[in-house]
C-alpha cells in the first residue's frame, strides 16, 4: 500500500476503454462507424436533393410545354371555326351556281349541306325533267294536229238578231260599224 493511502492503479489500454464504455462514451470504431453512416447519409441526402432538383425542372419544362400544347390548341380551335366558315360560304356558292346553271330543274330539287350532296340532287333533278320531258313528248305524240289552217265554213246566222246580221254584214264589206 501507498504511504499516503492511496493505491496507485496502473491503467493500461483495455482498463481505459473499459472505463470509457462503462461511462457511456463511444469508442474508435463506434465513432468511425457513425462517420460512415453520416457519410453516406450526407450522400444520400445530396443525391435526393439532386434528384428533386432535377424533377423540379422536368416539372417546369412539361407545364411549358402544356402552355404550348394549350395555346397550339386554342390555335387550331380557332382556325378550325374559320376553315368550317369558309367551307359554309363554298357550299353555299356551289349550290347557287348550281341552281343558275340547271334553271330546268325546279329550286327545290336542287339542295345539300356538301358538294356531293348538291351534285347528287343536281343529277337527281335532271333525271326527273327527262322524264317529265319525255312523258309530255309521248302526250304530244298521242294528240294530232292537224296541219294548216282549219278549213272556212259559213258563219251560222241562225242565233243572230235581225240587227247583229246587218252589223255582221256591213262589217264584211268594210263598213263602219253600227
């Protein structure tokens, strides 16, 4: 024993950590293991935050492209009303140069929304006046007329009064009348 009554301890290494784990204190390799983990967790976090960064702007560039697709649309929307109005006015031309170069076929005949539609009553209508046509031709034939002039005959006096015969007569041979 120590003359003052201290007992003098030696320490070696091991006591040390053994000293150190008791007052809850880590050790090298618990310390370098929580570096590694910190390392990688500081990584894993730069790499998420990259990838969010990166997503972000995929996001931006995909809402501008919806703005142009949109304002694309609205575009072709708006040319689309103008090429339907246009084709409006075509047809409507159409069927009136129809009408004036077909004035045999009756108004009504002649209609449609589209060009083949007028073409197709236009085809319509001249069929139906052949054979109107034809059908008056063959009525015509089947009534004879005679040729020249119709035959003189005697103007009958017997209806006539004593004053219509005199008038009658005196108009014949170039009088005034009575």
């Amino acid at each position: 024993m120590p003359e003052n009554g201290v007992e003098e301890t030696q320490e070696t290494p091991e006591t040390q950590e053994t000293q150190e784990n008791q007052n809850n204190a880590p050790t090298p390799e618990d310390l370098e293991a929580l570096r590694a983990q910190l390392q990688e967790e500081q990584e894993a976090r730069a790499t998420a935050e990259s990838t969010l960064a990166e997503k972000d702007a995929r996001i931006a560039d995909l809402e501008a492209s919806l703005s142009e697709a949109q304002q694309s649309v609205e575009s072709l929307r708006a040319e689309g009303v103008a090429i339907s109005e246009a084709r409006d006015q075509a047809v409507s031309k159409y069927l009136t140069m129809a009408k004036a170069l077909n004035p045999a076929i009756p108004e009504g005949i002649i209609a449609g929304e589209t060009i083949d539609e007028i073409d197709a009553s236009v085809e319509k209508g001249k069929a139906i006046v052949e054979a109107v046509k034809a059908a008056m031709e063959a009525e015509a034939k089947g009534t004879k007329v005679p040729a020249g002039a119709p035959p003189r005959c005697a103007i009958n006096l017997e209806g006539l009064s004593p004053r219509e015969k005199i008038a009658l007569g005196v108009q014949q041979k170039g009088g005034a009348n009575a």
